[in-house]
C-alpha cells in the first residue's frame, strides 16, 4: 500500500496549527507585532498579505481564523466569482446578528477584476466581513483603491535558511509518516537552495524524494536524489539568495550600458529560473526614466506598455513583450540627468531651510490675500513673446539654482538647445 495511504500532501499534514509552531514572519507575528495583536485582542480587521509564494499567507489567515473563532472561508480569485463572493457575504450577514465574525481569506487576490474588487466594498467597509487577501503582486498596483483603502497591507519576507531549517525539523519529527521511516538528509543546504525560499517547495521536494526511495531501509536524500525528483540538474537562478539580487544587478547594468544581446542573456536566465516577469517589468518602468530619461522619451511609454501587456498575457508570451522592450531600452540613448536632477533637488530641501514661496508666485482667490501682496506682479508667460519670460520661480535665497543639465544625447539635445535659448543666465 506505500508509506503514503494518506493522499494530504506533507506540506498540509504539518501546517502549523499554533503561533508558536509558525516560523518566519516575526515583524508581523512576534510579540507585539500587529497580527499577533490582532489575535490576542481579538480585534482582526481586514487586510492583505503580500508577498512570495510559500512564506506563510494561508497559514496566517487559518491561525487568526481558528484563534478568534470566526468561520473562515477560504476562496481562489483565479476560480471564483461574485456568485460565490455573495453566497458568502449572505452567511456572514447571518453570523453577525449572532455576534460572530465571519473572515473571507481570497487567495490571488490581484487576480480578481474591478467588479469583483467592488463586489466586497460594502461587506468590508461595514464589517460585515473580515477580508484577509494574499497576493504575491504588489497591491499599490493590483488592488484597486476603493477596497486598499478599506485594508491595511502587509509585506511578507521570503524565508530564511534558519527558518527553512526549522520547517524541515517539525516535519521530519512530527509528521506520523515520516516518522516511521529513518530519514538522512545529506545535502540539506541544496534542499533549502532548491527551495528557493518557499516552504511548500521544500516539503513537496522532501515529500518527493521520500516517496521516491521509501522501499529502502534507510533513505538518505542526497543531491542526486533532489536533481532526479526536481528534474533540474543545471539550476541556474535561485529567487531566495544571492544570485537573484546578482542577475537582476547583470541585467540592469546591461540594459544602461546598451548592450542588449547581455541584457537578453540576463533576463533568458532569469525567466527560465521562474522569475515574476512583471518584476522585471517593473523594474524597467524605473530604468527607464532613471538611465534613459529625455534622451528618448518612447521608452518610458514602451516599458509602461511592456508592463500592462505582461500583465494581461501571462508567460510564455510575455516573454516576447519583454525582449521588444529590453531591446529598444537597451539600444536607446542613455541619460540621468532627470534623476540626478531629482536627487540635488531633494538634496536642498533636506539640507536646507525650507524657504517661503515668493509673493508673485501665489495665488490670491480672496480680496485680503491680494491685499497682503499675494501674487503682485507675477509675470504670465503666455502674454509675452515665445510664450516665455525670464522670471524667478525659487525662493530668493536659491535664485539661479540648476538643478537639470541636460545631455545633449538623443532627444533631450533639443530640451538642451531650448533651454539654453531662453535661460540667459544659466549654464546649459
């Protein structure tokens, strides 16, 4: 019958079924952090948990489910809808006229449209129910702001090696199954690697390989034995450690020294290593105003593009979306004079006094604020010739300051010649 009659996979046997079994997640679940708060005072509110696959957001939402005695329905935003959403929120209004919470756990969430989103405001709003949402995508960008503004959010960290190691222990010591076999494990260092930071991953990998030598007397899953279960000999990103933050280093470095054929290099490694493709989307929103800027305009409207593309497509075929953009990004002039700008800018006003705007510079919507001079003798540009008239816009006290300098790369070569045309008085 084999060592597995039982069809629960591991990672479910040995889900944590008390606050002091889970491991990980101490900003949040420590003492006196705000979820464990939320437990011991009994006061859960709703929220989203956002972070990587396998670092605890289910377990999180079934021990604050369990702890507070509130009938718990756990849905996934990828196979549910609003018929579902209201069947529950029909219970949950019948639980509240006996005082119970009802709390509503959505798994990818990010996943769900507008109308879906809408469907739960009032609920939530009026606390009718409890709403726990785990993403994995950043809820800034995939929630929408009607029901964010209703939650709180919090960031879930990928799991560390020591966490790993204690995961690995309660289940080998506690899981009945496992404990009638004499399990060694000799390479636990390439079964956290493998991991990737994910706990599930771990467990069905251990899982895995038990299975796979379970007619032996004793089973010693070496490195082989993981290669052989995960099928992965040549692994080339890990997501958790090191090398994620390396490569992605690579890849950026790449693209600003317009190299696209290593920037290609870079990504191809990432996305074959299971990277979100919508990270390096983002990431290229932000590379392209900070190292292209006005020396090519397009490329900011492209990487924008390139995301929202890759978010209604998906992998594969966000790949192809990628490699346009990383292509015309990489091959594109290169400035950072918007955000070497940006950054002298915030330079003077964390450095200095935050001086008064000039009179001529404010409005004056009231009779006694033009009385106090509000607005006098402010100079409207579109009156004079070229629609433009040297004027000062600092505070007195930084009159004259340059801030921008333009290259003279690409398009911002033309921003350079204009400005050089009208501001007499700088050094463009």
């Amino acid at each position: 019958m084999g060592v597995y009659s039982n069809l629960i996979p591991l990672a479910e046997r040995v889900r944590p079924k008390e606050l002091e079994d889970f491991h990980g997640q101490e900003h949040l679940l420590g003492t006196g952090k705000p979820i464990r708060l939320m437990i011991e005072k009994d006061a859960v509110t709703s929220f989203s948990l956002w972070g990587p696959p396998g670092t605890g957001k289910t377990t999180i939402a079934r021990l604050i489910a369990e702890k507070t005695r509130s009938e718990f329905f756990q849905i996934n935003a990828v196979s549910s809808g609003v018929k579902e959403i209201r069947e529950i929120i029909a219970i949950a209004k019948e639980n509240r006229a006996y005082n119970k919470r009802t709390i509503l756990f959505i798994d990818e969430i990010h996943r769900f449209n507008k109308s879906q989103q809408d469907a739960l405001l009032n609920s939530v709003e009026s606390g009718i129910l409890t709403l726990i949402g785990a993403t994995t995508e950043n809820p800034s960008f995939e929630i929408i702001p009607a029901l964010r503004s209703r939650m709180r959010t919090y960031k879930l960290n990928e799991l560390d090696v020591n966490c790993l190691e204690k995961i690995l222990h309660d289940a080998l010591s506690r899981d009945e199954e496992l404990k009638k076999l004499e399990i060694e494990i000799a390479d636990k260092e390439f079964l956290y690697y493998v991991s990737g930071g994910d706990a599930r991953i771990l467990l069905n990998t251990l899982e895995a390989c038990v299975i796979q030598e379970q007619d032996k007397e004793q089973i010693i899953i070496s490195k082989e034995i993981i290669e052989n279960v995960i099928q992965a000999k040549n692994l080339i990103y890990d997501k958790a450690g090191e090398e994620h933050y390396n490569i992605i280093s690579a890849f950026i470095k790449s693209v600003r020294g317009s190299d696209p054929d290593a920037a290609l290099y870079w990504m191809a490694r990432m996305l074959d290593g299971g990277e979100d493709p919508l990270f390096i989307a983002r990431r290229l929103i932000i590379l392209a105003s900070e190292d292209i800027g006005n020396a090519s305009p397009n490329g900011l409207v492209l990487a924008e593009a390139a995301f929202s593309a890759i978010h209604q497509i998906g992998m594969p075929e966000a790949r192809i979306i990628l490699a346009q953009c990383v292509t015309y990004l990489a091959s594109s002039p290169k400035s950072n004079a918007s955000y070497a700008a940006m950054e002298g800018a915030f330079s003077d006003v964390r450095n200095k006094p935050l001086y008064p705007v000039p009179l001529h510079l404010r409005n004056a919507p009231t009779g006694l604020m033009k009385a106090f001079g509000y607005g006098k003798d402010y100079k409207y540009a579109h009156n004079f010739d070229g629609h433009f008239v040297e004027e000062n816009y600092f505070p007195k006290e930084l009159e004259g300051t340059q801030y921008y300098k333009p290259t003279e790369l690409g398009q911002e070569k033309n921003l350079k010649e204009r400005l050089k045309a009208l501001w007499k008085k700088k050094k463009y």
